[in-house]
C-alpha cells in the first residue's frame, strides 16, 4: 500500500513539473514571436515598443495576420482603416438595444481583439476580456492602451478562469466562440461545466451555422436550435429570445434568468 502511494505521488510531482515545464516553453515561444514581429515591423533597438505610435502597431497587425484579414474591426478611430473579416458594429447595436441593464459587470467571452470590451466600457460597462491566444492578448492590451481604456485582460482559457468557481457577471457575451468547442469530446464536456458555472442576468449568444463548417470533424455540430436547447438544459437560464441576426445570417440569442 504505502508503496503504491509513492508511486501515486511521484507521478503527481513528475505531471506538474512537466506542466511548469510546458508553461515556461509557452512563455519562451510567445516573448520570441512578439520580439521577431516587433523588430518586422520596424521597432528601433533601445527604444520602448509604445514610443513608436500607431504605425508600429497597425504594421505588427498586418504582419502577424499575413494575407489574412483580422478577424474582428477596430473601435478606435485610430486603426479604421485595416481591413476585417468580421463587422462589430451590428452585433453591438443589437446587443445594446436589448441590453436589460445599464451597467455593471460585462465578460467578453473569446474576446479576439477585444472590440466589445471597447465598446461596452464606453456604455459605462466594467468589461472583462477573456481571450486564450497570448498574441491576440498582446494587441487586445496595445490597442487597449491606444484608446485610454481600461477594461481587465485576462489570458487564459475560459475553462481555467476562475476554476471550480461560479462565473458570477451582470451580462456574458459568448459570440461565435463555443462552437470551438463541440470539435471534441474533451472540450464538449468542459463546455458543460463552463455553461453550469455562469451565473448572469443576461447572456448573448452568437451560434455558428454548421453548413459553414462541412468537411470538418465535430464530436457534435449543433443546429442553432439545438445548440440553444443544449444551453437551456446546462445553464441557470429559464427564458430565451432570438433578438437579431448579424451579416452572413448567424443568429442572436439573449437568455435570461427570469
């Protein structure tokens, strides 16, 4: 017996030394691809990344992004003009004109750029942008400091935020983002314990369209139907409503608690 529990904790020591190994590789990986896009794009040697104004940062975005359009627009006046994959503004305006509440506390998540989080925290909003690519991150934060804002970053997977804990916010936005999640069985089930863990007054819900997605492997690929039942039947959520659709016909959803 007492040599099975050795062994147990051998392996227990040996998994997190092996995960504080991973951690520190990630870390090495991210500061090595931000320095190698910092100085593509023209940063001078010796002189702060900040320092080097809208130019530095526009030139960093395209050159990350390469012949690929970023995937959300820009709330600032400052980068308008880059091109986008995604318009923000009509999602915004639907949210907004079927927003209960006229602030608090606002989780963003999958926040990408993080356009809503800007665009909230205008709304008197105190947003939190939860967004797991360490890039993506690093312009939410420069774009962030460009536009005076001050809304909370945090890097990390949605399903390590505050673990084990309930995810406690005024309103939750989740657009076009849990689809991700239904590509495999591990991440299907953490949906279903992330979904158990919000606790809102209201939650906004963009779906995917599954004929987008054909020729690619899902553990499940839910209709926009059915992926709002799954929400109802895992969440606090008792009443929803579809409240509009944004371009390419992807529907709106808000849920309530009452």
């Amino acid at each position: 017996m007492r040599d099975k529990v050795i062994i147990f904790a051998k392996k227990i020591i040996f998994g997190l030394r092996l995960g504080i190994v991973w951690q520190l590789l990630d870390a090495v990986k991210f500061e090595l691809e931000k320095r190698s896009l910092q100085i593509r794009a023209g940063l001078m040697p010796g002189l702060p990344a900040d320092r080097h104004g809208n130019n530095q940062l526009k030139k960093e975005l395209l050159l990350f992004y390469g012949k690929d359009e970023p995937y959300q627009s820009f709330a600032g006046s400052e980068l308008k003009d880059l091109p986008f994959l995604r318009e923000g503004e009509v999602r915004f305006k639907i949210i907004k004109e079927n927003l209960g509440i006229k602030g608090g506390t606002l989780l963003d998540i999958g926040a990408n750029l993080g356009y809503f989080c800007h665009k909230f925290e205008e709304e008197g909003f105190e947003c939190y942008a939860v967004e797991e690519n360490k890039m993506l991150c690093y312009f939410i934060e420069k774009l962030k400091k460009v536009s005076g804002r001050s809304f909370k970053v945090i890097c990390r997977s949605i399903f390590d935020y505050k673990k084990n804990q309930k995810l406690v916010f005024d309103a939750v936005l989740a657009l076009s983002v849990f689809h991700h999640f239904l590509k495999s069985k591990e991440n299907y089930f953490k949906l279903i314990e992330l979904l158990k863990r919000i606790k809102a007054r209201e939650f906004f819900f963009e779906p995917h369209l599954p004929q987008e997605f054909k020729g690619k492997t899902f553990y499940k690929n839910y209709t926009p139907e059915q992926f709002v039942d799954f929400i109802m039947e895992n969440s606090c959520f008792k009443k929803v409503e579809l409240i509009g659709e944004s371009e390419g016909g992807r529907p709106i959803f808000k849920f309530s608690e009452k």
